[in-house]
C-alpha cells in the first residue's frame, strides 16, 4: 500500500495517542477515517484536529466486546462501502506482580489488548480480502519482545499479539493482504496516566511518580511514531520498531536472548 489517499482505514484507541496522531497524518494523505474508542470526547477532539476532506465517522466501541466488534465492522462497510486498512491499536497498561495481580485486572488487559486485536482482525478481514490491496497494522510494544518484572500481564498480551500477527502474515503472504506488527518503546501518550499501574518496574512508588517518571523517560511524539508506522507500512516492513529506546532493546534481546533478563535488570536496579 504505497498511498492511503481515497482509502478507508479504521483506527481503534483514536482519542487520543498514537491513534489520533495516525488518525490526523492519514487525513492529511487524503483518507477516509472510521475512528472508534470508548472516549467520544476524545473522538470529537480528534475529529477537529483532522484537516483532511475524506469521511471521518466516529463511533464509541469496547475493543473487548466481540458482539460490539463485529456490529462495528458491519457499520463501518455500511457508512463507507469499503475498509482497505485496520489498525488495532486500542491498548491499555498493567503493571503489577504475578503474586499481587487480581484475574480480575489480568482479565481486562487481556480482553483489550488481546481480544481486542483479535475480534478487529477478524471482524474486518473478509472485507479486507475483498479489496485489491489491503493492511492490517496490529499495535504490540517492545514489550513484546521483551520481558521486566511486574509487566507479566502487559507482557502476555503483548507478546500474544506479535505471535498472533506473525502467524497471519504468514497465513496471507501470498494474498492482497499486507500485515504488520507495530513494537512502540516510550511514547509520549496517556497509556501509564490511565493504566493500572500498581508496581512499579523500579521499585514501589505511587501512580503519580510513575507518571512523572513515564513522561520524562518517553522520547518519542505520536506525531513521529505515526510517520514511522506509516511510513513502514508503505515500505512493506513486516516488523516496526518505533523510538531509539526500542531499537536498543531489540538489540539487545537480539545479542542476549537469555541474558537481556539481567542486563535490564541491573539498570532497573539503578533507575530504583
């Protein structure tokens, strides 16, 4: 997919973040957005940064809900005719001990970021086939490939969505489809302020420290993780690593595939 002009695309999470930053830079490249989050406020917000003319519709959706999902997609073919191009990116953060951690909170990350990503590939990939060209772009993190204390739940639904990605790529290698992971480091979004951030990767500190620590530690804008998203999916990268920070880590995993554990810890050590 060298151009998204005329193209419908529908984002998950687009009130705010890297969705809305995808949201505005495709709009300005002349698509057709079908913007969902839980956040209508949000959306509005959104929607009036956009300074494209393509079809914008907003639609408050529970990424979770796979009735909720499925009725989307129905919708969105409904109000556009079409869908070129998905982009699961709605996410949410836990950060606790395995010892410590309720099902109940490890139930709702694993629904969003998960079941989340699931329910928006399936839900739109007949309509995506049908297309002459096509992209899935599924949002994990670093943290999917790599693994710290306390990030146990983030971890598993992170890594599940590469491996799920990873599987389909191959799945449709050989169709119109294109697929892509997305592996973030810090990005300068809401992701820690509305997360559930009971430990902290660096010792016991409460929500408000973490924060503080996440926004200063956070070097990449949405606006740059949007261009780099975009710009990988044009160039057909199977594998988008966003921010020097993530780039690194991948590095290292890479180098140290069991090691990396003790390294990242020595620095998490300092950081406390």
């Amino acid at each position: 997919m060298q151009s998204f002009s005329n193209k419908v695309v529908v984002i998950t999470g687009a009130a705010s973040g890297i969705g809305r930053a995808l949201a505005q830079q495709l709009s300005r490249e002349g698509a057709h957005l079908a913007l969902s989050d839980v956040n209508m406020k949000g959306l509005e917000e959104t929607r009036s940064l956009l300074s494209g003319h393509g079809k914008v519709t907003l639609s408050a959706l529970n990424v979770a809900d796979r009735d909720a999902f499925e009725a989307y997609a129905t919708q969105v073919v409904a109000d556009h005719g079409q869908v070129d191009a998905v982009i699961n990116n709605a996410g949410v953060a836990l950060s606790e001990t395995v010892a410590n951690m309720s099902y109940e909170d490890m139930e709702w990350i694993v629904n969003i970021n998960f079941w989340g990503v699931v329910y928006g590939t399936k839900a739109f990939l007949p309509h995506l086939q049908s297309r002459p060209e096509a992209a899935i772009i599924n949002i994990s993190s670093i943290f999917g490939i790599i693994a710290l204390p306390t990030q146990a739940a983030y971890n598993a639904t992170k890594f599940a969505v590469r491996g799920f990605t990873e599987s389909l790529r191959q799945e449709l290698a050989d169709t119109n489809v294109f697929v892509t992971t997305v592996h973030p480091g810090g990005i300068k979004t809401n992701i820690v302020r509305n997360g559930r951030m009971k430990t902290s990767l660096a010792g016991e500190k409460d929500h408000a420290t973490q924060i503080a620590e996440f926004e200063k530690m956070a070097r990449t804008t949405p606006a740059q993780a949007a261009d780099v998203i975009l710009s990988g999916v044009k160039q057909q990268k199977r594998r988008i690593l966003i921010g020097a920070d993530a780039r690194l880590m991948d590095r290292i995993q890479r180098w140290f595939p069991v090691r990396y554990s003790g390294i990242f810890g020595w620095v998490l050590k300092k950081l406390a």
